[in-house]
C-alpha cells in the first residue's frame, strides 16, 4: 500500500467527467478506482491503471461490495468523489411518480448510499474529502429539466448538512456546480413516457430541449473538471460550493442571489423557451431525440 499517493473513488467513471477526471487524477499520480454498471475494457485507463469494478447505485449489498474492494486492497479511500447520475426530461405534470423515484434512486440515493458505506472508514481514520456533483441545475430550477433538478436541490441539502456533521472528525465536503459540459450524458437522457406531441406542453418543452441539448453539446471539456478536483485535494480549506462552466453559467448562478425571484424567472423562461429553434437541422436532432 503506497501512503504517499491519494486514493481516489469515482463513480460513474466509464465515459464523460468520470472518465475525464480519473484519467486526470491518474496522470497525477493518484489511486484511482472507478465504478460502473458495466465496465468495459478501456486502454487508456488501462495505461494509467485505473482499475474498474462493477457497481449499480441503486443495490445496497453491490455497492457494499464496491467499497470493501477498495478497502481490501488499499486500506483507505481519500477522496470519494460521487459523480454518477442520469437526466430524464419533459413537462413535471408529463413525468408519473415511478419515473421520479427511479431519477431519484440514481443521482440522490446512490450517493447516499456509497457515502453511508465510505464514511466510516474516513471517520476511523479522521480524515477525508467527500465531493458531490450537484449542478447549475440544483440552484436554478430549469423548465423541463424539473425532475433533474429536484435531484439536484436534494444533493445540495443533504452535502450542505453532511459537512456540517462531519467537519468534526476531520472530513471535508465540497458539492460541485457544473454547467454544460460536452460528455455522452446528452445522448443518454431519457424523456417521459408521456412527452408527445398531444401534450399542452410541447411547443414549450420542444424549444427548451433544443436550446439546452445544444447548450451541453457545445458546453466546456469535461477535463476542466479533473483540473477543478486536483486542485480541491490540494487546498487544505477547500470551498463548500464550487460553481464551474461557462461564464454565462457561472454568472447567472450569482445573478439569482441578488435580483427578485420572479425577475430571475423571466430571463430563465426567456432564454430557454424564447430561443426557440435556431435551425431545421437542430430541430431533426431534437426529434430524433424525442423519438416523436
């Protein structure tokens, strides 16, 4: 066991930020192990050692399993950086109970989960950072996207707690902010089974899934954020928050916290739903999307 480089636990590792940040925490010289559902062989990550091991979020005993791996073989885990999470777009009154509990099974009981398995050997050892990925959209809450967000509001409260729980034995939380970033996360986003051209909603929720589909397929390298978690390992009081993306982005999360709610409203309405369509190839993408 090398006690001189940092062990580092990523979930979600196999495409986009994940992969992004464990091959940049590899490159310098940090442990890394990273989860997924179904690992693939991966050359690159092969060549920077990054070992993979099967893991699904939302199964108790497989991510139980997860963990103690990595114990077993390291004795310690640093840094738990729960990255893993999925989208499913569409109007709220358009998405049922069961598609809700399933988001929320990913991207906020997930990481409850692996943090409920993590922190006590953190705790034992008095010492830790855990880092979550929230979102823009855990403190804007984006039309469409509402199922996301809650998600994300969720992840933001809990962290927001859970760092002041455990400041005491020596853990430190961050809660990470991306905007959009260019990864697979777009291709994989799933949408009500009720969104259809019959809904009340659709010529809003049409012109909102063309503004943000292109907004995160043109969005920054996912790589700024294997930069951003170096740098948070290394700062001996890392930030509670930490707001990365476009400029844009960043200012409109700081823009909220000064002007009137229903003033920050209409420039999130205007600027998703008064877009609109900017060309008839981006509308083909959208409804091969939607699947329309």
């Amino acid at each position: 066991m090398d006690k001189t480089r940092k062990v580092i636990f990523i979930t979600g590792a196999s495409s986009g930020i994940g992969k992004a940040t464990a091959l940049y925490l590899a490159k310098e010289g940090a442990i890394v192990y990273g989860t997924s559902r179904s690992p693939k062989i991966d050359k690159e990550m092969d060549k920077w050692n990054i070992r993979m091991i099967t893991m699904n979020l939302t199964d108790d005993s497989s991510v139980k399993a997860a963990v103690k791996e990595v114990m077993d073989r390291e004795g310690r885990i640093d840094v738990l950086f729960n990255n893993a999470g999925s989208g499913i777009s569409g109007a709220l009154e358009d998405t049922n109970v069961e598609e809700i509990k399933e988001l929320f099974e990913t991207n906020f009981f997930g990481m409850v989960r692996v943090i409920n398995e993590v922190l006590p050997h953190m705790r034992k050892l008095g010492t830790g950072i855990i880092i979550n990925s929230s979102s823009i959209g855990g403190v804007i809450g984006l039309p469409y996207q509402g199922v996301y967000s809650s998600t994300k509001f969720a992840v933001e409260g809990y962290s927001e707690a859970l760092s002041k729980e455990v400041r005491r034995f020596g853990i430190k939380v961050c809660i990470l902010e991306p905007g959009d970033f260019k990864t697979g996360f777009t291709s994989r986003r799933k949408f009500s089974a009720a969104t259809s051209k019959k809904s009340c909603y659709y010529e809003d929720f049409l012109k909102t899934v063309s503004v943000f589909e292109s907004d995160e397929i043109n969005g920054c390298k996912p790589e700024i954020i294997g930069k951003l978690i170096n740098k948070i390992i290394h700062t001996s009081n890392p930030k509670l928050r930490y707001v990365v993306g476009n400029f844009e982005q960043k200012l409109s999360v700081l823009v909220k916290k000064f002007l009137p709610g229903r003033v920050f409203e209409k420039i999130i309405i205007n600027y998703y739903m008064g877009k609109g369509i900017k060309t008839n190839d981006e509308l083909e993408r959208v409804d091969k999307r939607l699947n329309l």
